[in-house]
C-alpha cells in the first residue's frame, strides 16, 4: 500500500492520478481536511482509503503509515512535523518521499527517505545522470532550468528557500573541484530556450543538488542557470529577500500570487536543456537533451508519482538524500517518457548536427 499525504493539492493530485494509473499498489490518502473533498475525487479514487491524519500528533502518524509501504508526503508540513514522520516511518520500516525540502539533512537511515520529489529539485538534479550514460567520462556540463506557471505553495516555499538557503549560491560555476566565481562559457544556448518560452531573466544558480551531481558524476566543470519568466514574480523575488526574513509566510502568498498573474491566459510550460560534453569509447562527444511540455506543478506531480513507484521497485538507497542524488534516473525518466503522454523528451547527438552540417 502507498499513503500520500496531501493527494487533493494542485500537487499531488497530479502525483495521485500518476501512481493509480500506473500501478496497481491500494492507495490511502490522508490529510486535516478529506471531508471537504470534492466529490469528484472521491468518486474517482473511491477504492482509497481515507483516513484524517494530525501532522502534529505521533499516534495519527503512526495510524496512517501503519500498512503503507512507501509514503508519499505533498503536503505542507514544517520541519519538526517532517522529521517526526521521517523517525516513526524509519522505526517502522516504511519509506519516505518528501515533496518538498524543509528538514533535509543528509544522514544514514534504516529505509530510504528522500526529499526533493518533483521538478526542481528532483527531476532537476536526474536530467544530468540520465545523459551521462551516453557516456564514458563527462568533462563539462551546461544545465539551463526554469518554468513559466502558478506555484503552488510548497513549490514557493522550496523556490524562495532556496533562493536565501546558504548553501546555494548565485554568481558562481564548478571547475576542477572548486566553485569558483562565475565565468560565462564559450557557448550561448539561451536561444534554445527562448524557443520554448519567454525569458525575462536569467541567472547561474548552484545549489546542493547541482553540487550533488557535479560530485557524483566527477565533471571537471559545470554550470547551472535558473531562468525566470514571469514579470510579476521576478518583482517579487527582486525585494524578497529582506520581506522572507521578517514575513516568510506572508512572502511566499506574494509570489504565489504573482506567479497566478503572470501565467493568467498563457499555456503553463517547463524546461531543462542539458547539454554535456565528454568521452564515449575513446572519442569526443557531445550530446544534447531537452525536457518540457508540462507545467510545474502537473511535472512536479507526474515525477513524484514516478520516483514513487520505481522507490517501491527499487529501495537500495537507506539513506536520506535528495531525489536528484539517488541512483533512479534512469526508470524515473523512462517511467514518465513511457506513460505520460505530455512529458516530451529529447536527446540529440551535437557532433552527428555539427558533421551533417559541414556537409
């Protein structure tokens, strides 16, 4: 059995219809408020269970995760609400996957637990593992993320967090074991992106899940860049800083808000471009891979659900890490190609392009 917390949210409904169309794991659902459900739900998910859970409160916990295999949290739960599920779940055996990242801390555990479960971070920090099996060895990394859509209020909360959290940094790039500070490179992939959305800004952006990756893969340089679109929102964020540390709640409303305004009448999209450089049987290579066609919170849902099916398949990790740290790159991403129809996903081999048009 799979509980998830939070499956009526414009999050993990999205996760929710992904797990029930493409498993045939029982679900029990939880949350303070399942009588105010809309019927609609009800009806489609009417062979779940419904149980009302008190995040606070360790024997509503413990009632809800009794019998589940793997749980599923898409709600927005604080810190000391999080780790209280993480030990109960952990005494029981069950694992864990955590929408969002409030709590993280990267420790040993009985049973995987893993934070950041959807877009950014999580598919975010996979994109770059799954283009590395093209190759042998991967010398450099350009990454580009960014979306134009309506936060819901866990993905603002992790994206402004993030924004002020210490250990991400703006303004710098990986090079030779180092984070140094940011020099632009050679090439500009920008338009790439411009094709797929507008750009209103764009800035390198180096949190501990880029970090994460850089390490793991062993690349000699890299550079992450968060694009932003929404006019609205990126006022916001411009004042955001100083408004977070007196009113974080009242801040994180603002740029959901903002991000409501800004994708009002406009199709929601999200992207990644990849592109990576290396060595594959002795020679260069170079490859490209873009991902888009849904918008955050649907891609949010989609890959929460898909991290938490190929978990139940696969739980080697007993450990807590972010999503976009484990080893499930490769069957979440196939997951998602394979059984979401909006989910596109693109590789390209750039010397093949380059030697064509020579030609």
């Amino acid at each position: 059995m799979i509980g998830i917390l939070g499956a009526y949210g414009a999050t993990g409904i999205w996760a929710t219809r992904f797990i029930k169309n493409n498993s045939n794991n029982s679900l029990r659902i939880g949350g303070r408020n399942i009588d105010k459900v809309p019927q609609e739900l009800r009806e489609e998910w009417k062979d779940a269970e419904w149980v009302k859970v008190n995040v606070s409160d360790k024997e509503s916990i413990e009632k809800f995760i009794n019998g589940c295999e793997t749980i599923l949290d898409c709600a927005k739960l604080s810190v000391e609400q999080t780790r209280l599920m993480d030990e109960i779940a952990e005494a029981k055996g069950v694992s864990v996957l955590h929408l969002g990242i409030a709590g993280f801390e990267r420790q040993e555990s009985k049973v995987p637990i893993f934070y950041g479960t959807g877009a950014i971070p999580g598919l975010s920090g996979l994109i770059p593992q799954y283009l590395s099996k093209k190759f042998d060895h991967v010398t450099s990394l350009e990454f580009y993320y960014g979306g134009l859509g309506a936060f819901s209020y866990t993905a603002a909360n992790d994206f402004i967090d993030s924004l002020h959290n210490d250990d991400n940094r703006t303004m710098v790039y990986w090079k030779n074991g180092e984070i140094l500070p940011f020099e632009p490179s050679a090439n500009d992939y920008s338009e790439d992106l411009k094709s797929v959305i507008p750009i209103n800004k764009m800035f390198p952006f180096f949190d501990g899940e880029a970090e994460a990756i850089t390490r793991k893969l062993n690349i000699d340089e890299a550079r992450f860049h968060m694009c932003l679109s929404g006019k609205r929102m990126i006022e916001i964020m411009n004042s955001a800083r100083h408004q977070y540390k007196q009113n974080p709640d009242e801040t994180i409303k603002k740029l959901c808000t903002a991000s409501k305004l800004d994708t009002f009448g406009i199709k929601e999209n999200t992207f990644y471009l990849c592109i990576m450089e290396g060595v594959k049987d002795n020679a260069p290579a170079k490859f490209k891979m873009t991902v888009s066609g849904l918008g955050p919170s649907p891609l949010t849902g989609v890959s929460a659900g898909a991290a938490t099916l190929c978990l139940t398949k696969d739980a080697k990790n007993c450990k807590t890490i972010l999503l976009g740290e484990s080893d499930l790159a490769t069957p979440i991403i196939d997951s998602l190609i394979a059984n979401e129809p909006d989910f596109s996903c693109e590789i390209k081999d750039m010397n093949a392009i380059e030697i064509e048009g020579e030609i």
